[in-house]
C-alpha cells in the first residue's frame, strides 16, 4: 500500500499517493531501544522541538506562522510498542488544489526541515528556560495520569503486574528521571535521536511521488546509520508463581476499578497471534462478546466490561467499573466467561461476529491517513507487503478448535480493584 | 432527489425529505471504504417539560430519561441489537446530548443489511417493566463512572452555576436517584412525541450510491406506517442574563486543581445563519484572545498558571450558550485574574483587527478542511446544523465575509461579568 524508498542505510520513506484525503499528511517516526532515561529525556525533547526552532524563536511567532499557512497541524509525541520508543512529528496541512490563494505545501515541507535539523539553540545549547517549562510539562502530564482513576488503575495493575518491565514503563519516563536532566542531556539526547535512530518517514496525500520523493530527499539529510536490532521472535515474559494476586487499593471516589491481568506465551511474533485476536474478541473486545453479553447485559453489574489484548507484552487485560462490594462476583462471572471458552462453549455466531468486527476494524482504520501510518507502522515488521485484505483472510481460516486452544493458553495472574474508601 | 454541489470542496450532497417527513442525506466519499450512518432524532436532555402527542397537557418527564430511551432501544424481545449489527461487521453505538440522540454504525461491508437494522431497530420501540428495570444497573454504573471523573465534574458544575432554572443544568444522564422512577409508559410517551420520522434524520457518508441508498431508505420508510406529523410543544423557564452561582469549589481525589470559568451567553434565540454567524465569532475571538498565539497563553504558560490541559469553547443550541476556559492549574486565583484581565481588556479597549481575524480565518478554514476528512465529523455536525437550521457547508463562505465588528458583536453577548462563573475541583484532603 505504500511506495517504500530507501533514502540511507536505517531511513527509509513510505509514500502514498491518494485522492481519498483533503489534506498531505507527514509523519517523521525516530525508534529506539527503550528505557527509562531515554523515554524521559526524548518525552522532553519532543515538547521542545514544537515549541519553536532556529527560525521561529518564540512558540507564538511559530503558532502564528502554522496559522497563516491554514491552520496546519505540526506536533511531537512520544509513545512505545513493544521494547522500542517512538518520537513522532506530524505535520497535516490542506492540499494546495482546495485553497484559493497560494500554496502552503513547499512551506511545510521547509518547517518539518527547520523543526527537525535547525532547533532553537543558543551558543550550541538549549535555552534553559524553555527545557525548564517543557519539563515542568512532561511531569504534570505524568502527574495528571493520577486524576483519570480507569488509567490509574490499569498503570497500577500493570506495575503490579511487570515492574520494572516495558510492559509498565511510560514512553514519557519518570519524573525523577525529568526533573534531574540538564540541557546537556537535552542537547545528546537530540544528536543521539538525529544521528543513530532508525528513521521511518510517510507522506500520504494527493501529492506527486517521484517529485516529494526529491524533495524529502533535499530536505532532509539524514545520514545513514544500522537499522534497529529486532529481537528474534521472543517467548513473552513467563509468569513467576502459580498464584492468582488480589491487591485492592483505596481512594476517594465512587466506583470501584476491577481490572485483572492475564498472561499468555502468545505475544505480536508468534504465530499464532492471528488466532488470539479472534480469541481476545470473542472473550471481550466487542459489544457481542461474552464479557459485555454476560457482566453487562446480563448480570446488569456495569456498564464498560471488556478485554484487550497487548500483543507486544503477551497480557490480556481485563476491565470493568463495577460497584466495589460486587468484586466477587464479578471476578467469578469474567472467569467463568474465560472458562466456558477454554472448555469449547464457542458458538459459530461469536466467530462470524468476531471475524466481521475485526475486519471492518482494520478496514475502517485504513479511511484516515494517520490510521493507514500508524497500521502499517506497525504491521510492516511483520510483513512489509501487509494488506488489510491479507490480515482478514488470516483471520477467516481461525477455528473455534484454534480458539479453544488459545483461550487455555490465558491464564490470570492479577486481580486489582481500586475503589472508594468508604467500601469492603 | 436534490442533487447539491460544493465546488470549492468537491463534495456533492444529496438531499430529499420522505413522504413520512424524514429528511434523508447522502454524502459519498471517494476512496473510503467505510459508511458511516447516523440516524439523529431532535430531541435530548433539555426536552423534559412538553406535551406528549395525543394529550392537551404538559408533562415533565424524570431527569435522565432521553438518555435512558437511547439505551433502551438497543433492546428488542428477540435479544439485543448489537448482535445483529456485529454479524453484518458494523460497529455501532448511539449518543445523547443536550439536544440530540443519535443511532449511528460504521461499516465497510453489506451497507445496506446494516442500514435496515437502524432503521428498524429505531423506529420499533419495545420497552417492557422488565427491560426497563434491568437497565437502571447499568445506568446507575455509567453515572457513577462519571462522578468519578473530574473533568466532566468541573464542566457540568460551571453548567449548574451558569443556569438557574434552564434544563441544560441537568446532567444528561441523569441521577442514580431520578432514572428508578423510569417506566416503560414514560418511554412510549417521549418515543410517541419525539420520534416522528418528521423530527429526524438520516445522514449516510461514506462508500455510498446515492441513487441505489436513497431508494432502498425510500422504500424501506413506504413499508412503514406512521402517524401524521404533529408539532411538537417543548417548553422551556425563563432564564435570567446574570449567574445563579458565581463561585463553587468541589473536593476530589486529584492530584492538581483544575479551575473552570464559564461566560454566559445572553444571545440564544436565534438560528440558521444568524447562529452560525455567532458561532463563528465567538469561537474566533476565543482563539484570538486565549489560542496558542495569544499574549495570554504564551504569558500563563511561561508561569507556569496553566499547562498541557488548558482549553477553551464555546457550546451554543437554541436557548442557551456559553463560552468556557480552563486548565488544571496550581495557582486558581492568579489564573482566574488573568483570565478576567483578558476579557476585561478586550471589552474595555478593543484592540482585535483585521490583520488577527484573517490569520485566524485562516487557521479555521484549514481546520474546516481537515474535519471534512471524518465522516463522523460531517454526519454529526451536518445533523447538529441541520436541526438548527444552519448548513455545515457555508461555514467557508461564511468565515470569509466575517468582519471584525461580528466578532465584537458576538464577544459582546457573553463579556458581561454578571454572566462568569468559577468552578474549581481542589485536591481532597488526605485521609488519615
């Protein structure tokens, strides 16, 4: 689906030319290994790139200029999959052909250029005032995960669950980490990211590919350097006892968080990954499925019950909100949900329904231009020709016998609740 | 069938209004393979005091109760819609708002089997005590969830501050308390008045043949018997122009204050393009005043009063509108008075010119275009418009006449201080 050139050794651009969108959409993507230091340090500098560069100095004469070049989008974040980090700059702008006057196209693609080689650095170093505010920022969006009580709880379970692991580290780091970095650490963090990163870029819009391909190349003079080392296909982390842990943590507030954590040997690389999505469907992925059929509809104990599946880790959570004296029974009612599959109680209905959702999921993805990035970010490791088309007939050979197997290969390790304090 | 170009967008819409009344309206999308339906019916939250078709008096319903029929139609005496939409691969759902509730799916295959259980799933309530009953669980939990959450704490507490006696005050949801006096008789009663095929509408975006959708909802609608259109009497307090509560600060369990300051907006009786021209400006001068190219911005972020949590909208329907600003922040008072300070210096010395509005029209028409890459953006705010008889797609035409004097026009209608209101959400005291 997308045009792949190899600009250098480790930088590569994907290319797609469509009439389907309004507007080009960009996307620069830098990986590496992940760990904490790095996490916390690129959280920042990736606030630091997007609030001005060498050209525009200040954050407002750069929010001015994207403004003027009708309201195009220029932003960083930083996030993970699996073991790697990822720094992602976007740039979305409308295509040339719906404006009335003038182009802004050539512009941005000088902005993307200016933001990535030309940061706002004074006597070769970051200005300190800005590192300071950017990394008062990253520590409050750390902070304010505590505020949101269904992410607190999964980020407390999942800590609970793998610490000291990928699967529970943030892509922002730690605020310990932040707070203890310098403008040094800024400054190698960049040339680090600049110079030894793997590199992905994507181009996807109504755009000339042989002339953006020259362009890219003009602009953006990565030079070459190793690709990531991928690990071979890895056996997910093992469970450590036989024990099922119960932890129950207390706040002020209302509803009680049941969210329970299951391990499987099946994780992204395995191949039997396919048939786990359907399994992870038919469990509690969607609104026919049988956690939402049976705590939901039911049992009438919650309004949210359902499951998903973090194939790079080899987990499967579960989540609902629950009223806090009910956890038993809840707790019972998901188990015996994951029982009756692995005992073969798996109707045809729940595989067709399964497979068609799945299918509409990846198809419907692929109708925005950061869904067809982020998709095929992801999935080239796997298959650099993949196909939405290709996955969903994957998914339509899977068995309910295949599911049945899956679903014993699930088995619960965490039992967390977070609920108020006045409760059991 | 109407056929309605937009050349300076390359869309092309097509319009009809059914014999029943139900306005029906395609929008195809080349190169998308998914459709995106939404049937949106005009009628939510703030309808509870209206007189039920068939009757001469007027009623007011429990709180909650729009909220709750959307729910309780999913439910059928052969089991649940949800089933059927998933074995044809469609990921449905419905929403409720002040205004609106709305059945929608999204599907990349067999549009049409899809297309039908909307239709049929809407338009054939079936409410018994049973269903109705088994439901208030699930409600009481999606309410509880929401109490839990601050954010949509501090939004619906500014609302409640804002209003004295109009019914947007009211959490749409409802309280655990005002769903249990629900009953199937009050579904049928509000179903009955307010999901007349003539207060409706279809809108279908996406892979789509305009000809082929429009007859199969045609005839999908002809096979149907409907009452005869009646008009529907909703009726809503009178509102006063000032607050009923300037100040309230709430105790929950986060981990920073989160401060909110709402503006009352005293030009709410309007519609088409009058609304639309209030809208605009409105959202204009916010995004002049507070956006990241503001004085203002820039000089709170670089003090640390507001960080990646600051925002700021405006919200209008017919009868009621206000503008919010807010951001978690570790010093309430100071931001509260450099955000009183920037409304007040913009009232007492105008200072907005030309050369501000066309950088931001600028800004508006881009984002305009990106929205009009999302399906969902379009059948949503298409139906919105629509229901207040605005057109989505004059928002272009209308951003480029708009003049400085329309944005102080429209600033003007929600400057007024009698008209603020603060709520905050302080950190609970730690338990001993």
């Amino acid at each position: 689906m997308f045009k792949k050139i190899v600009l250098q050794e480790g930088v590569t651009l994907y290319i797609r030319k469509t009439e389907q969108f309004k507007t080009v959409n960009f996307s620069v993507k830098w990986k590496t290994a992940l760990d904490e230091t790095k996490a916390a340090h690129r959280a920042v500098l990736a606030n630091v790139l997007q609030d001005s560069n060498g050209r525009y100095r200040t954050q407002t004469a750069l929010r001015n200029t994207l403004d003027e070049m009708y309201g195009t989008v220029l932003y960083t974040d930083a996030s993970k999959r699996g073991e790697t980090h990822l720094v992602s700059l976007y740039a979305e702008c409308v295509n040339d052909e719906y404006l009335s006057e003038g182009g802004v196209l050539d512009d941005v693609l000088g902005l993307i250029q200016t933001t990535i080689f030309e940061p706002n650095l004074v006597d070769g170093q970051f200005d300190e005032t800005i590192v300071n505010r950017e990394k008062r920022s990253v520590i409050e969006r750390l902070r304010s995960l505590y505020d949101d009580k269904t992410r607190y709880a999964q980020k407390r379970m999942l800590e609970l669950l793998r610490p000291d692991s990928a699967a529970s580290a943030s892509s922002y780091g730690t605020e310990k980490v932040v707070n203890a970095m310098t403008t040094g650490d800024l400054l190698k963090a960049y040339e680090s990211m600049l110079h030894e990163d793997e590199i992905a870029i994507y181009v996807v819009g109504d755009v000339d590919e042989q002339e953006m391909t020259e362009k890219i190349r003009t602009h953006f003079t990565f030079q070459s350097r190793p690709a990531m080392e991928r690990k071979p296909l890895q056996q997910a982390e093992a469970r450590q006892t036989e024990d099922i842990r119960r932890v129950r943590e207390k706040q002020e507030m209302k509803q009680g968080k049941l969210h329970l954590g299951f391990s499987t040997p099946v994780s992204f690389r395995h191949p039997d990954y396919p048939k786990m999505q359907i399994t992870n469907g038919v469990f509690g992925g969607f609104a026919h499925s049988k956690l939402f059929m049976n705590v939901r509809e039911k049992e009438s104990m919650a309004y949210y019950a359902s499951s998903s599946y973090a194939s790079h880790y080899g987990l499967l959570y579960v989540m609902a909100g629950i009223d806090a004296e009910l956890e038993e029974k809840a707790v019972d009612l998901i188990k015996e949900q994951l029982q009756a599959m692995q005992q073969g109680d798996i109707t045809d209905l729940e595989m067709e329904q399964t497979k068609a959702l799945l299918g509409n999921g990846i198809k419907s993805a692929f109708d925005s231009a950061r869904g067809q990035i982020e998709v095929f970010d992801q999935f080239k490791e796997l298959d650099e020709q993949f196909t939405a088309e290709k996955m969903i007939a994957v998914w339509e050979s899977v068995t309910k016998e295949d599911v049945q197997k899956m679903a014993t290969e699930i088995s619960l390790e965490i039992v967390y609740l977070l609920s108020g304090k006045e409760a059991v | 069938m109407e056929k309605i170009q937009f050349d300076h967008l390359q869309e092309t819409l097509y319009k009809a209004t059914l014999a029943n009344g139900l306005n029906v309206y395609i929008l195809p999308k080349r190169g998308y393979s998914k459709t995106f339906v939404t049937f949106t019916t005009n009628y939510g939250s703030i309808d509870r005091t209206f007189i039920p078709r068939g009757s001469e008096e007027e009623m007011t319903v429990p709180d909650g109760i729009a909220h709750f029929l959307e729910h309780k139609l999913f439910e059928k005496e052969d089991g649940d819609v949800f089933q059927k939409f998933s074995v044809h691969g469609a990921s449905a759902n419905a929403f409720t708002s002040f205004t609106r509730t709305a059945y929608l799916f999204s599907a990349t295959d067999k549009l049409y089997e899809n297309t039908e259980i909307l239709l049929d799933f809407v338009q054939e309530p079936y409410f018994t005590e049973k269903t109705v009953d088994k439901e208030k669980g699930i409600i009481a939990q999606e309410i509880t969830m929401y109490d839990d959450q601050p954010d949509w704490r501090l939004y619906f507490g500014t609302i409640e501050n804002l209003y004295h006696e109009h019914p947007v005050k009211i959490d749409i949801a409802g309280t655990v308390e005002s769903i249990q006096d629900i009953t199937a008789e009050h579904l049928y009663e509000c179903y009955e008045t307010f999901y007349h095929p003539s207060n409706m509408a279809l809108f279908v975006v996406g892979a789509v043949d305009p000809d082929e959708m429009m007859n199969f909802v045609k005839k999908n609608q002809d096979a149907k018997k409907f009452k005869e259109p009646a008009e529907i009497v909703r009726k809503f307090p009178d509102e006063k122009d000032t607050v009923a509560i300037a100040e309230r600060t709430l105790a929950m369990d986060v981990s920073k204050p989160k401060l909110n300051i709402g503006m009352k907006c005293t030009k709410t009786d309007i519609e088409g393009e009058e609304m639309l021209i209030q809208e605009l400006s409105s959202g204009l001068v916010l995004d002049i005043l507070f956006g990241r190219s503001s004085d203002f911005y820039t000089k709170t972020y670089n003090e640390g009063l507001i960080d990646e949590s600051f925002s700021y909208d405006f919200t209008m329907e017919k009868g009621f509108g206000f503008a919010m600003i807010g951001s978690d922040t570790e010093q309430p008072e100071a931001l509260e008075a450099e955000i009183r300070k920037t409304i007040r210096g913009a009232v007492e010395n105008w200072s907005i010119t030309d050369v501000e509005l066309d950088r931001m029209r600028k800004k508006k028409i881009g984002q305009f275009m990106r929205s009009l890459n999302s399906p969902e953006f379009i059948a949503n705010q298409f139906t919105r418009y629509a229901f207040n008889k605005m057109n989505l797609f004059d928002v272009v035409p209308t951003l480029e006449k708009l003049t400085v004097q329309n944005l102080q026009d429209a600033f003007a209608t929600f400057a007024d201080e009698s008209g603020y209101t603060v709520y905050s959400i302080v950190p609970a005291e730690p338990a001993q």
